[in-house]
C-alpha cells in the first residue's frame, strides 16, 4: 500500500526522521508546488519526484495522499486526493473551517474512503502510560486535567533561521499568522479525547499578547498567541488547557483523581516518563513545606511528585529500535543524535501514518475517525476564537467513546498495584508494627 506525499516543508523532514523504523511505510514519492523544495528532497532522501499534484493523484499504484502542505491548503489538497480515490492522511488542522472540515468527511464517507489527521501522540507510550493509569483506577475517580502549552518566546530564538534537516525554513511568519493554539492545541486534545471521551462544551479565553513579537506584517495581526481553556467532558471530567508562545517551554500534563494524580512532562517525546503519586495525608502535607518544596531530595522520601512507573507498549512500536538507525557506534555523529534524542526527546509522527495502513489492512476502524477529528477540529477552532471577552461553546460534534487499545490492556502493568504509599509512610509502618 504505497504513500504518495504531497507538501515537502518544514514538518516533512519530521515525518522522515522516524520512517525507517516502520518498514511497512512505502513511500511511492513526493510532489510540491514549489519544485525546488521537491527536488531538493527528492534528492536528499532517494525518493521519487512527482512533478505535479495531478501526476501524483493519477498514478494507480498510490492507495494514501499523505498532505503536509500548509493549513490553507489542506482542504483542497485532501478534496483532490478523495476524488481521485485515495485514503488520506493530513497533517493538523484537518482545514481552516468547520464547513470544509464537514465536507471532507462527507466526502470520505460517501466515497468508503479513509480520512485521518495527525497528530498521533495519543498512541506514544506516554499516553497510553496516563490512559492504562486511568483504566486501572489507579488515581481514583479522574475529575481534573492541567494541560499546558508554553512553547518558549520562540521569537527570541532567532526563528527566521531555523531550518529542518533538509534545508526547509521554518515558516515562523505563517505559524505566528495561524497562531499557537491553532498549531498546538491538536496535541493535547487528541490524548485528552482518546482518554475522557467528547466534550460537551468549553469556555475560552484568547488574546495576543506580543504585538511587537516581529517587525516583519503579519496577515492578519490580531492572531492570538494566548489561549487558555476550561472543557466539561461529558464523562464528567473538566480539563484546563493553556497555550502561549510567551511563557518558557511547559508541556506538562497532568491528571488528578480523588486518589492521586497521574503527570508526564510533554506530549512531544513519546517516550516521555510517567509518574503516578498517590494522595497520602504525609505527601500531601509535606507539599506545604517550604524545605521539601525547594529540595528535590526531600521530595523524594515524603512521595511529592511521586514514582516513575514502567511506560506502556507504544500502540505502534518501531520496527526495530531507535538506535539501530542511528549508524556506527564509533561516529562522532551517532553519539550527537543519541545526546539530542535523550535531552529532547523523540515524536514519532510516523505513528499515525502506521495506524491508518494497518486499519486498512485489519480492516478495522482507524484511529483517529473522521468523528473524532472533526470533534477536535471543533474544540481548536473554538479556543482559538474566543477573543479577550471570552466565550462559552456548546459542542455540536461528537464520536463514541474509545476503548483502551488492545495492546495496552494487554501490555502494560496493573498501575493501581504501583500507587504504593511513600517510603517514609512505609518507614513509619514497619517501625510501628515492629
Ligand atoms: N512546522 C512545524 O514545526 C510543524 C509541526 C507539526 C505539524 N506541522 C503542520 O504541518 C503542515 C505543514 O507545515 P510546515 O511547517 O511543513 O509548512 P511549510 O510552509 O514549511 O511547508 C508547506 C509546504 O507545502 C507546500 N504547498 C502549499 N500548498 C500546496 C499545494 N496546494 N500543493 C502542493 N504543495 C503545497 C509548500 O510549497 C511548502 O513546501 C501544517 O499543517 C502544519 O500545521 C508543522
């Protein structure tokens, strides 16, 4: 089942980091309206270059468009791919309106063809870690998410000279005209959805809060780069969600039960470590003192900030381990990619990609469902417009509550065995007992 890819900017050289660990993604081309870009990589990765869209579309051994062009085109460049009888996979948002998100998955349906979107984070191990941790009642009953999106003051980084492995600019401009929350919020509704189920509505806040972030015209200059958002699941949970790109880098998320709280540092490595705390009357009053609040070896003793608990199978494993890909032990160039993977992290965008071509083989619905997407979709567009007044949204999509995958409940351990109490509760128990 091969991919054609049509879109060969900055995010392409992401899908291309991980694609070698996942065999069973053939790629049958590339195509771009800016050619250069496209020979460029072409070359770069020993892929074939389509030199239009309608070449690509035309060529009957392609079964999946994969569209990683920008935002404004996503509906077209997906219309196209459905009417030419292709399975699509579009990078995030799906479109840049509700109406055009509708009509895609009409069309998908009315055609019996597939339609997913990215991201794909929700099938990480860390994900799966926090959903399995919920499942096993291991913090009690889930009542409240924190989800933050603080992407760091990129514009102090210099951004205009940012540039993906293969050479493409990141296109800082057009990611400041569309706005953090549009680009961001995707990432945690995705695990948050996965887990909790549809929203019932969402009460939101946007604003920009750096006006002079750069001198070049943005068009248009009101975006938001300032979010912040309260969801009321139906399942009775409330997640509040924040997103800037003022605030130094923060993607914790963190769920809290009325047993303990279950918190991952980012989405964005998907190997990302779990910790689960159990709410404990010493932990829980140890987290007032101000010694163990500032000393990260007292934290430990007292249980503040818990354990970290074997990670869950990602949905989708590599097909081979990350380090087989990274090329001679000896080289230089292999220990500086080790280095870059331990400090930040890895995202397997791939991860999405797998999921559709195994659904289509198994034939089985594929995460995530043209339902879910456009719930997502819904939920992005409605944080990101809320302005300074604020606004409440009574969602008007929604999809069946997901079941916790297979490979998950079968893979990982029973976490509620894991919420031990902190080792100076447990200290003090045996001292008394014995
Ligand atoms: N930049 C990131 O860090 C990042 C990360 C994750 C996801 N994304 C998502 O990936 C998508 C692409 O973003 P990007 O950063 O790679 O943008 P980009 O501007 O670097 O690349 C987009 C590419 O699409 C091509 N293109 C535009 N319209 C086209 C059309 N009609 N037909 C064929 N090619 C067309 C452009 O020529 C360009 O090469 C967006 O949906 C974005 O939200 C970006």
């Amino acid at each position: 089942m091969k991919i054609g890819i049509i879109g060969c900017g900055y995010v392409f050289d992401h899908y291309m980091t991980t694609l070698p660990r996942h065999p069973g993604l053939i790629i049958a081309g590339v195509t771009d309206l800016d050619q250069t870009r496209a020979e460029t990589v072409s070359r770069f990765y020993g892929l074939r270059h389509y030199a239009t869209t309608d070449e690509m579309l035309a060529d009957p051994d392609i079964a999946i468009i994969a569209n990683f062009t920008s935002i404004e085109a996503h509906h077209q460049v997906s219309r196209a791919a459905l009417l030419a009888g292709k399975h699509v996979y579009s990078e995030k948002p799906l479109t840049m309106t509700m109406d055009q998100a509708r009509d895609l998955t009409g069309l998908a349906a009315e055609r019996g063809l597939r339609l997913s979107c990215a991201p794909s984070n929700a099938l990480s191990a860390t994900a799966q870690t926090l959903w399995k941790i919920v499942a096993d009642g291991a913090i009690g009953t889930p009542r409240m998410v924190y989800a933050e999106f603080d992407d760091n003051p990129v514009y102090k980084l210099r951004p205009e000279d940012w540039r993906s492995r293969s050479g493409a600019p990141w296109p800082y401009l057009h990611e400041y005209e569309m706005g953090c929350t549009w680009e961001h919020a995707g990432y945690h509704l995705g695990w948050l959805c996965a887990i909790f189920g549809p929203v019932r509505s969402v009460t939101s806040f946007s604003k920009v809060t750096l006006p002079d972030k750069t001198d070049q015209p943005l068009h248009p200059a009101d975006t938001p780069d300032y979010a912040s958002a309260s969801l009321d699941f139906h399942s009775g949970v409330v997640a509040r969600l924040t997103f800037s790109i003022a605030g130094p880098t923060d993607h914790r998320m963190r769920i809290i039960g009325d047993k303990g709280v279950a918190a991952a540092d980012t989405y964005r490595d998907y190997d990302c470590p779990v910790t689960l705390e159990p709410f404990h009357p010493l932990t829980l009053k140890a987290r007032n003192m101000r010694s163990v609040r500032t000393n990260t070896l007292l934290q430990k003793p007292f249980g503040v900030g818990g354990r970290r608990v074997p990670l869950a199978p990602p949905v989708h494993p590599g097909h081979a381990d990350a380090r087989a890909f990274d090329g001679p032990a000896w080289s230089p160039k292999t220990w500086a990619k080790r280095l870059r993977r331990a400090q930040f992290g890895q995202q397997d965008k791939c991860a999405g990609l797998v999921e559709l071509v195994a659904a289509i083989r198994e034939d089985r619905p594929h995460y995530p469902s043209p339902d879910f997407t456009l719930h997502v979709t819904e939920l992005t567009f409605a944080i990101q417009a809320a302005g300074p007044d604020g606004a409440s949204q009574q969602m008007q999509t929604g999809f069946a509550a997901l079941p916790l995958p297979a490979s998950t409940r079968d893979g990982a351990p029973d976490y509620a065995a894991l919420a031990r109490p902190p080792l100076l509760a447990r200290l003090m128990g045996a001292i008394r007992r014995g």
